[in-house]
C-alpha cells in the first residue's frame, strides 16, 4: 500500500506543478469503504488520516475502531440516518436536498454543533447518481443560508463516466459554480471545498481546481464486496 500511495502521491504533485498549484495544500482522502480494519490503519500509518465512506452502517461500524482519524460521508444519506452519524463525521460531501439540510440542521442543533457540508452537484444529470442540478444551485444555496448550524463549504461531484474532454468539462463547469458561490455573503458559508475527483480523474480535476479529491482504488487496490 506504502508503494500505491506514493504513486497517488506523485501524481497529485504532478498534476498540481501543471496547474501552477504546487504551494496549494489538496485534501487526499482516502476512500475506505469495503475495506477492513487493517488496511485503515495501515494507510494511517502513511500518513492518511481522513477516511471517506459511503454507507451510514459501515461508518459506524468502523467509527469506534479506529482513533485518530477523521471521517467524511461522501454516499448517499438518508433523512432518518443522519443521527448516527452527526456526532461522528467532519464533513457531509452528499448533501442533496433542503430536506436533509434540515435534518442536519435540526440534529446539529441538538448536539451543539455546526456541521460542514459540501452541496452535492449531479454535474451529468445522470438518473443513476444524486445530487442537485447545477440550474438549481444559486438558488439552494439561498435557501442553505437558512440554517444556522451547518456550514457551508462548497460543492461535491461524481461527473459521469466519459473521455478526458468531456470529465474536464464537466469539471470546468463545478469550477465556476464554485467561484460564484465564494461571492455569497450568507453567515453560514465559507466556500473553499470543490470535493471532485476519483483514482481515474483525479489529475484533471487538480488541473481544474479541485482542493479534496476521494481516492479507493488507487490506494487500496481494486474493491471486494461481500455478498449481502
Ligand atoms: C467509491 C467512491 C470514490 C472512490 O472511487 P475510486 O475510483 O475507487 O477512487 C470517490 N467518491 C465517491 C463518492 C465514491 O463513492
């Protein structure tokens, strides 16, 4: 794993030097759904200390197994699950609906905290993947400064599966939705995340300004899931 992860490692510094963003400080997080225990604390042992997860069950599960670490829900998140979770997780990346917005808000509220989330952007308007469309974001995003006790911060995005024209494209378009969003003076926000990029992406969303990029594969090798 040392050797996967100085392979990331290079290509993030690569990939930054292109873009003139070699002083910038990029979030790698380290994807570890599926992934046992001891792959997580060996990847801690290198250095990855922020761990993205995707389903509420698995995340707590591996919640108490672990110290030292952060954990971001970067998967889809159901109203009724927010519970388990908003004492457990540093940031939202799927925020995707004002509903679930107001569930966070309501149960930060509760524990006395303010939580960050990312607005979830379904760049590809693709049936298959959550998140808002980007016609709809300004005026989400009014509707965000709503609510007192999450912090917005930004925008997550999965473009679809497609050629490198087309990914940058759709990265170039997260970008700007990003730069205008940094404009908003609502008391809740501080936008400075642009959460995009996976193991086959992640060069050409740092070339196109992303600042957190999720990586699995490219860390962990190639995913097994259980049998359910
Ligand atoms: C699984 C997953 C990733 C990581 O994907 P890899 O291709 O394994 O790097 C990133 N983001 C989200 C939302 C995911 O579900």
């Amino acid at each position: 794993m040392k050797e996967n992860i100085d392979i990331v490692r290079n290509r993030m510094l690569e990939a930054q030097k292109r873009a003139g963003r070699e002083n910038e400080n990029i979030i790698l997080i380290a994807v570890s759904k599926t992934q046992t225990i001891d792959k997580l604390i060996e990847a801690k042992n290198e250095g990855l200390t922020i761990f993205g997860e995707n389903k509420v069950q698995e995340l707590v599960e591996k919640f108490p197994q672990i110290s030292g670490v952060d954990w971001h829900l970067i998967g889809s998140l159901q109203k009724n699950k927010v519970k388990y979770i908003i004492d457990k997780v540093k940031m939202i990346h799927s925020l995707d609906s004002l509903e679930l917005a107001a569930e966070i808000n309501k149960r930060a509220i509760a524990i006395g905290i303010k939580m960050p989330v990312l607005l979830q952007v379904n760049i590809g308007k693709e049936t298959s993947k959550s998140g808002v469309y980007e016609e709809a974001v300004s005026d989400i995003l009014m509707e965000l400064s709503g609510y007192s006790n999450l912090t917005i911060n930004g925008f997550m995005t999965v473009p679809p599966i497609s050629g490198e024209d087309s990914t940058r494209a759709y990265f170039r378009r997260m970008k700007n939705l990003f730069d205008n969003a940094k404009k908003l003076k609502y008391d809740n926000f501080d936008i400075k995340f642009l959460s995009m990029g996976m193991t086959e992406d992640f060069e050409i969303a740092i070339e196109e300004g992303a600042n957190i990029i999720r990586v699995g594969t490219g860390i962990f090798g190639k995913r097994v899931y259980k049998e359910e």
